[in-house]
C-alpha cells in the first residue's frame, strides 16, 4: 500500500513530463520526442541498477527509481523547451477553455479505455487462479510488443491529418497510416503467432511457455487495436471528439458481455477471446464513423494503393530528416 501509495508521485511527473515533451511533437520534432520517450524507458533500469548496487533491493526501491525517471525528463524537458523560447508565464484563458472543451471528451475515451484494458484481468482474478492471470499477463505482454510500432504510427497521424485544411487531402493521409498501420501490424500478428513459443521462453524463462495459447488468440487483437489508434487519431484531426468515447464504450460494453459468456465456458481463453472481439467491434463502430461523419468510405480507407510503399519509404525519410533536425 505504500508503495501504490508513493506511485501516485508518477501520475503527476509522467504526465508533466509527457505533455511538456508533446511540444516538440506538435512541432514535428518527432527525434526529440522520441529521445524525451525513450528516455524514461533507459533512465528507469539505470536508477534500479544504482539500487542494487548499493544493496537496496525493496519494492519501494523501484517505485523511486520509476519517480526519478519521470522527473528527469521533466527537467530535461523543460530546459529544452526555455531553450526554445517556448516558456510562458501568463496565462491564456481563452486557449485555455478552448483546449478544455476539445481535450474533455477525449478523456472520457481513455478513462474507459483503461478500465476495459484492466476489466478482463479483474474478472480472471476474480473466477481463476492466480496461475491463469500470470499466464494471461505474461501473453497480454508480449502481444502488446507489436502496439508498440503501431503507436509511432498513431502518433504521427494526428498532426500529418490534422495539417491539411481539404478534407478531402485529410482522408487521402487518413488512409495511408491506416494502411500502413494494419500492413505492420499484420506483419507483426504472423511473426508473434510463429514464434510465440521461442519468445515466452527467451523473456521469460520456460515455465511460461504455457500461455502460447493464449498469445495465439490475444496477438489477433493487435490488428484491430491498430486500426482503432489511427481511426481515434482521424477524429482528433477532424475534431469530431463524439465517436472516441463512444467507441471505448463500445468496446468495454462488448468486453463485459463476452466475458461473462465465454469465461465460464473456456477459462481463460475466453478472456483472451473476449479482447479479440471488444477491439473489432469498436474497429467496426468507427469505420462506420469515418464513412457517415468524415465522408470517407471504408474502401477509400483500406484498399491499397501502388503509391503506398513510396508515400511510406517518403515518410521514413521525413522521420529520419526530423529527427536529425532535433
């Protein structure tokens, strides 16, 4: 408890620190941004590697360790950014409100997202062993590590869309990160499926080669999941903000109803199914959203394009171009 206690420090320096960092994003300084993420990734085992070696190896050790990261970066952050001369004192009320208004609905979306990303592990704690959630967060693990590419993508998506004034240019880039989302994360699905015995046995040790089944069914989510990010980030570029907290309704309405059905029938596995169906369902709400609201076919959106490999290697080079900039 009192380590969950002193995390809550992480709510306040990650999201300080993250936001801050999302200025360079905005400006396409995607390598700044980039380092500003990857940072906390390398710092975090660093601060643990000094714990160890000075003997203090508690839980509440790592919890620091997680704190000094964040705050790191968000002294970093801010230095590069009074660098930029982006600092400021006085407040804006007006930008203020209006990024309240816009930025609210958006956080209805991630409040039940996150709740619909925890519901399946809830129910597995409440009906299963405590062997099945092991097993079950192990697979979830690993499944994420194609997310992992598809979120660069979903990130790069708001402001490339967003920049365009037609709409009718705002659904031509729409669609080629949707595509090149779902080529990745086809990509990804087959190699994880192929290689899910020899993975959970490199990163975790034999012992949990048992959730190889339930990686062959959650890594079918990561499609659907990114397709949802790219499709989320269309109706922020399109300010059309309605559709994302309905469809994380959606989907966690779906993920309820699908575990108490198929838990009771196939264990665990069925959560596993249930994340499947949840993120496929929510896919399918905003496909329909992108065809009535945005005007944009799903067809125009996911048929493939013999331009699509060249607007992909231009886009490569951009982010490298970028990120030797930053």
């Amino acid at each position: 408890v009192f380590a969950a206690s002193l995390y809550f420090g992480h709510v306040l320096l990650g999201a300080l620190g993250l936001t801050a960092a999302g200025m360079f994003q905005g400006a396409l300084r995607m390598g700044v941004w980039n380092g500003c993420r990857i940072a906390v990734t390398v710092l975090y085992p660093g601060f643990v590697l000094g714990f160890l070696v000075m003997g203090r190896v508690t839980l509440t050790e790592f919890v620091i360790a997680q704190l000094l990261a964040n705050a790191a970066l968000l002294i970093g952050v801010g230095a590069m950014i009074r660098r930029e001369g982006w600092t400021g004192w006085r407040p804006d009320f007006a930008l203020m409100r209006r990024f309240a208004i816009y930025v609210l609905p958006i956080l209805s979306g991630v409040a039940l997202a996150t709740l619909n990303g925890r519901l399946d592990q809830i129910f597995i704690e409440r009906a299963l062993t405590a062997e099945d959630l092991g097993l079950y967060v192990v697979a979830f693990g690993v499944a994420g590590l194609v997310s992992n590419f598809t979120s660069l993508l979903s990130v790069l998506t708001f402001p490339k869309v967003a920049a365009r004034a037609e709409p009718e240019q705002k659904a031509v880039i729409l669609g080629r990160f949707l595509r090149l989302a779902v080529a990745v994360a086809l990509g990804g699905t087959v190699a994880l499926y192929l290689l899910a015995d020899w993975l959970l046995a490199l990163l975790y040790g034999d012992a949990f080669v048992a959730a190889t089944p339930l990686l062959h069914v959650l890594v079918l989510a990561t499609l659907p999941l990114a397709a949802k990010a790219i499709l989320i980030q269309g109706c922020k570029a399109y300010e059309r903000l309605g559709p994302i907290g309905r469809t994380e309704g959606i989907a966690l309405a779906v993920n309820a109803t699908a575990l108490l059905v198929l838990m009771p029938r196939l264990g665990v596995v069925g959560a596993a199914w249930a994340a499947v169906l949840s993120q496929s369902c929510a896919v399918i709400y905003l496909l329909i959203v992108a065809r009535g609201t945005f005007g944009i076919g799903i067809g125009e959106l996911l048929r493939p394009r013999l331009d699509d490999l060249r607007h992909a290697w231009n886009g490569l080079r951009d982010l490298r171009a970028s990120g030797r900039a930053g």
